[in-house]
C-alpha cells in the first residue's frame, strides 16, 4: 500500500467508518449519536497520547516539504483521528446513571496515567486494545445482561431489588444487539488505523521516550 | 515525470473529494437522524432531485381520505411517502389527523398533536416554507392555516364552553 493511498482513502475511510458505525444506537427508534463533548476532550488526550507513543508521526502527514493535496490529506487524516478516537471512547461510555459518570472518570484518568507512562506504539497499542475489551465486555455484556428485561419470575424479582438497592442508578436503557456489534465493529476498526497511522519508528520513538523521561526526573534548580 | 507521482496526485485528489462526500453524508445522518433505509435513500435521493412519491398509493390514501377512512389513507400516505420528504404528502397526512380528531363537543388533543408534529414537517419540507395545496374538496388550503386550526383545538379557552360550539362545521 503506498503513503498516498493510506493517507488519501485507507485511513480517511476506516476512521470515519469507525465515527458512522459507532455513532448508531438501535433500541426502540434508532439513533445516530455524535461524541458529546466531553469524549471530543477525551479524543484530543487519546491523540496526545497515541503521538507521544510513537504511533502517529504528525510531521509525516502536515509539513511544508508536501504538497497542498498531501496536506490536506493529512489534515483530513487528523481530524477523522480526533472524531473516531472520541466517538470509541464515547461507546464505550453507558447511557445513563452511575455507570456513565464512574466510567468517563475512568477514562479520563486512565488517559492521563498513560500519558504519564509515556509507553511506546507497541505498549500503547496492547494497553488501549485491552483496555478497550475490558469495558466493552463490562458495557455490553455484563450491565447489558443486568439491565435487560427479565424473562423468569427470579430474574425479574433480582433485577427489582438491585433497581431498588441502586436506587435505579445502575441499570440502562435496553438496546438491540446489533449495537454491540456495531460497536466491536467500530473498536476493532480503531484500532486497525492506528496501527496503520504513519509512526515515527522504533529508534525514534524511544529516544523521545528516553528524552521524555529523563526532563521529567533530573531535578529543577532553584 | 515519472507516472507514480501524477498519480499519487490523482488519488489524493480522488481521496479528499470522497473524505468530504463521506463526512456529509455523516454529518446529514447525525442532523436528520433518518429512522428507516427508506428515509435514508429517499433524502440522499431527494438532495438530487430525483425522489418522488408513489401516484398509486397517494391515489389510494386520497380516496380514503375523502371518504373519512382516516387510518387506512394515513397507511397509503406512509406507503406513497416512505421517505417522509414530501411536503403535499405530508399536509394530507395531518390533515386526516385534524378531520379523525375534530368533534362537536370537544377535540382529541392527542390526534391534535400528532397532526401539529406532522403539519411542522411538512411545512419545513416545502420550498421556503409556503405550502399551499390546491385541492377543491379540503376547506384548508395552507399549511399555516392548517397549523392554526390545530393549535387552536388544543387550547382551553372560554369559548370552548360556548354551547353554539355544536353548530361549528369541521372543514
């Protein structure tokens, strides 16, 4: 695959696919629901964080060396960056009530952690497809299955005294499984294209690393 | 010059052209948030100019319509107008709701409503907003008119207590 074609329709393509494909919720009407703008913040630190992994070299895709196409396929590369990685972070949050709160307060911390580790592409990459399968799994299988509607007398009667003991806080909206197919489908996707983003190579990449690592522990003068 | 970078030059063209055409077509679908593949290729269609509505089925829901069979034209109506994009269509629609809802004694406000929601669609479907329909059997002929009947059939005022209210006429 040469730059030209990853830059101008691969990575375009499978970036705002992820945006499309992540953005309907299928319940009783269906829904195409853009990032709020908490997971628009949330996709500025994802990218922060996949750029001092390493994994996307910016240079590569805006520089005055290229050519105004070359440049605007970048720019264009960039932008769907920020759109997909907020609206993966933005499936992966619940509807509604605790869960929604507990789970954006985690994302936002586990984005500041990992900017603070500093890892390289191939550690950003295993973190960020296990971190992203832990909480699919949580959202669409484990409060998906207790959230939905009972088809025994003892289901029902648990789910009762769970929406009481929560005071209705934990349970969700019901939604229809494709969602969730949509949403691996979109997760999986993500993390295609940004393994296929342009990166700055291994030696490179460890050497800001290094370079990272050693401003942040010498000591300042006063 | 070599062939490899006219061409690179040709894919990057053809790669932001359809980079735009695809985050449109997103950003339409998150501001019209279309409900069924109907809707969906009837306004992709309809942004071209090439949408149009079923004549049998708009036939059919007329001739319901005219005989008071409100239910059954709305059906033909749906099935004429799958899409939801025609703004004649759509003002029969709520028309049937304001004719099925409308009594002597008093109005269903819910059928009102329905009609009120209708009635905002289609006249946000008409060119510029004005939708007129030239039909000799309707009494209303403007979508504003239509809106206000319904809007006024909601509201509770002292004239609903009125008892010449029963010699009133639906229209």
């Amino acid at each position: 695959m040469t730059p030209a074609i990853r830059e101008a329709i691969v990575l375009p393509a499978a970036l705002l696919t992820v945006l499309l494909a992540g953005s309907i919720r299928i319940a009783q009407s269906t829904v195409f629901a853009p990032p709020s703008v908490f997971a628009l913040v949330l996709g500025l630190l994802l990218i922060r964080v996949i750029v001092q992994s390493g994994a996307l070299a910016p240079e590569q895709l805006l520089a005055n060396a290229r050519s105004a196409a070359a440049n605007l396929n970048g720019l264009a590369v960039l932008l769907a960056l920020w759109l997909a990685s907020a609206q993966v972070l933005a499936v992966l949050i619940p509807e509604s009530g605790l869960p929604r709160i507990v789970f954006a307060v985690f994302l936002l911390i586990l984005l500041i952690n990992t900017a603070a580790a500093a890892p390289d592409r191939v550690r950003l990459l295993r973190s960020l497809s296990v971190t992203f399968g832990a909480l699919f799994l949580l959202k669409f299988v484990v409060l998906r299955e207790l959230s939905a509607p009972g088809t025994s007398g003892l289901k029902r009667v648990l789910q009762a005294l769970l929406e009481g003991v929560t005071l209705g806080s934990l349970l969700q909206p019901p939604s229809h499984v494709a969602t969730s197919y949509l949403a691996l489908l979109s997760l999986g996707l993500f993390l295609v294209a940004v393994f296929l983003l342009p990166d700055r190579g291994l030696e490179r990449s460890e050497a800001l690393v290094k370079a990272d690592l050693q401003v942040r522990t010498t000591p300042t003068r006063r | 010059m070599s062939a490899a970078p006219r061409n690179d030059g040709a894919i990057r063209v053809a790669g932001l052209v359809f980079t735009v055409l695809y985050a449109t077509l997103i950003g339409w679908l998150f501001t019209g948030q279309p409900q069924t593949v109907a809707q969906i290729t009837g306004g992709l269609a309809s942004t071209i100019g090439a949408y149009s509505v079923d004549q049998q089925s708009l036939a059919d829901g007329l001739r319901f319509f005219r005989n008071d069979q409100f239910v059954e034209a709305r059906m033909a109506f749906a099935r004429a107008d799958p899409a939801i994009r025609d703004a004649r269509t759509q003002f029969y629609i709520a028309y049937s709701y304001y004719r099925q809802g409308w009594g002597r004694l008093y109005h269903d406000d819910a059928l009102y409503g329905e009609g009120l929601a209708v009635i905002d669609r289609a006249i946000a479907l008409a060119p510029a907003g004005r939708l007129v329909v030239e039909d000799e059997n309707l009494r209303i002929h403007s979508g504003e008119e239509l809106k206000a009947e319904l809007e006024a059939g909601r509201r509770r005022e002292a004239s609903d207590f009125n008892p010449m209210r029963v010699f009133r006429e639906r229209k």
